[in-house]
C-alpha cells in the first residue's frame, strides 16, 4: 500500500504541474525598456503594456533602465529569471547592431533571449538641403559619384542605424561621404536646414515636416513599402537600389529559458495588442507599422539583422568601441 500511495502521489503530482504552470500570471509583469521615457521606444513599451494587462488580467509596469546605447536595460533583463514576470522590449540597436558594435557586449541576443514577437517597424528617411541638385534619388546618386567625399552626411552617432543606413547606401551604390557625428537628431536636422551638412538619413515622423515646408528635399524612405506618413515619396528600392531595405525595429522578449507555455501565451496576447484601434493609432502617430508575428519568425529576422550589419560593420573596418 505504502508504494501504490507513492506512485498515486507522484502521478498527481506529474498531472498538476500543467495547471501549475498555466497559473502564471498571479502577480504584475515588468517590462525593461532600455531607453527613457517619452522616446519611440518607450511609447510603445507603454502601448504594449496597457493591452497585455487587458488580456493577462495582471498589471504590467514599464520599467525604464536606460543608458549605454540600451545595454544597460538589455543586460539586466537577460539576467532576471526566466518566470515570465520580467519581459524586454528589444530593438534593431539592442538586438541588431550592438552584437557588431560593441566590443565587450556583456549580452548576446540570440543566447539570452527568447523571442517573443516584432511589435513594429520603421524606415528612415533621406533628405538632402536644397541646394543639392538633385530631384530625385537616382539623381543624387549620380551626383555623388561626380563628387565623391564631397558631401556630408549626418549621423546620430558612431555605429547606430543612421550611420550603419548610410554606410549600407553608399556600399550598394558606390559612392562616398563624409560622416558627421551628432549627439541626437535635432541638431542633425538643424544642421541640415542650415545647409552645414547636405544629407541625412532620419525617421520619417522627423524629417517629413521639413520636408513638407520646403526646408528639405525628401528623396526617399528606407523601407520596403511607402511610409504612410509619406505616400508620395518613393522607396529606395523602386527608385534606384532594387532590395535595400533598412528598418529601425522595435519586438518583444523574455530572458532564454522562460516557458513555451508561457511565451505562447504572450505571442497570442500580443496579436491582439496589434488589432487594437488605440495601439495602431498610437504606433501611425509615431511613424510605425504595427507587425506581430511568431518568435520563430522573429528569431530569423534578428539572425538576419546581425548578419547583414555585421557584413557593414566589416566593409567600413568600423572599431567596435
């Protein structure tokens, strides 16, 4: 008797641990976001977070923990537990190009998160000043390779996806510029109103408005569709580079080893985050496009990311810092 009510016990113990698992959440949810308030990221940490309490009937808190390019953020979320009680909003800097960019990264994406879902995407825009002759972006290219090193371009900083972009433009279509480091976009942008630099590759919720009075010439947009924002002006890949493309991203994790049930879970909560009228409101006013989609499918397009930055980091012989 005694090794049957052994057995029994065991067998109920085995039959439990389903349930045990699908109790979770029984407390509030944090999500990391790298970066600090009122920044894109944040606006859609705190987006996704407002619709997964709906859907996960737990409060879910952002915690922002900025600095050091988001590494900060990034390594303290690859060391929390893998319980699903602390969740990552990664980005195309975090997950995408600081594998490349940073010599001692003390967290590596595809070994210490599990991906969850890409929440949204967006292009950057390329605007000259107008006194650059030309109209349109097979005419600047064509211009640049008149003037090669001639032309300045602006960046927000050593390695970051506006200086990767512009590297991944010159390398497709052989040509050369000069690169001029800012510290963040306004004074990039002002200093392209003011004709200091002739170029810059920017986000579109930025760039369009100059654009739109004239201060710029806006000649195309990075991504693979139009910018909703900016219907009429083309991609880069329609107007002269067949396949390029170059996105700031911005997706969903939770640190290696959290449950499949429980990753499951969040996916699907997150599919319906991206139906919700008040997310996508929220996501166009910004310049996003809402995604979704399975964490296999977003594990490919990291591995893809890093790869094809990795392939730029090595053309310019850029140091990782």
């Amino acid at each position: 008797m005694t090794r049957r009510r052994a057995l029994l016990a065991l067998t109920c113990a085995a039959l439990a641990l389903p349930a045990a698992a699908w109790a979770w959440p029984e407390r509030p949810v944090r999500i990391i976001v790298p970066y600090p308030p009122g920044g894109i990221t944040d606006i859609v940490g705190r987006s996704i977070a407002e619709r997964l309490a709906e859907t996960l009937q737990q409060p879910v808190v952002v915690d922002n923990r900025a600095g050091a390019g988001g590494t900060i953020g990034a390594v303290l979320a690859s060391q929390s537990p893998a319980d699903g009680y602390t969740l990552f909003i990664g980005t195309s800097a975090t997950n995408g190009t600081n594998p490349v960019t940073f010599k001692d990264l003390r967290y590596q994406p595809e070994r210490d998160f599990a991906p969850v879902a890409l929440l949204a995407t967006a292009p950057l825009m390329i605007s000259v000043h107008p006194s650059v002759p030309a109209k349109t972006l097979p005419e600047f290219i064509t211009y640049l390779k008149a003037n090669p090193g001639k032309v300045n371009y602006a960046s927000t900083g050593k390695g970051g996806s506006v200086h990767l972009t512009t590297e991944l433009f010159a390398m497709q279509t052989k040509t050369s510029m000069e690169h001029i480091v800012y510290k963040g976009s306004a004074p990039a942008l002002s200093d392209l109103v003011g004709g200091h630099v002739q170029v810059m590759f920017d986000n579109v919720p930025s760039a369009a408005p100059l654009a739109a009075t004239g201060k710029v010439r806006a000649l195309a947009v990075t991504g693979a569709k139009r910018a909703a924002s900016a219907p009429d002006v083309p991609t880069v890949a329609e107007a002269a580079v067949p396949g390029f493309e170059s996105l700031s991203w911005i997706a969903l994790y939770a640190p290696a080893g959290t449950p499949a049930a429980i990753l499951s879970e969040l996916n699907e909560a997150v599919a319906n985050a991206m139906r919700h009228p008040r997310l996508v409101a929220t996501f166009e006013k910004a310049g996003l496009e809402p995604v979704g989609g399975t964490p296999e499918a977003l594990a490919q397009y990291q591995a893809t990311e890093i790869k094809k930055w990795g392939t730029v980091v090595e053309a310019i012989k850029y140091v990782p810092e």
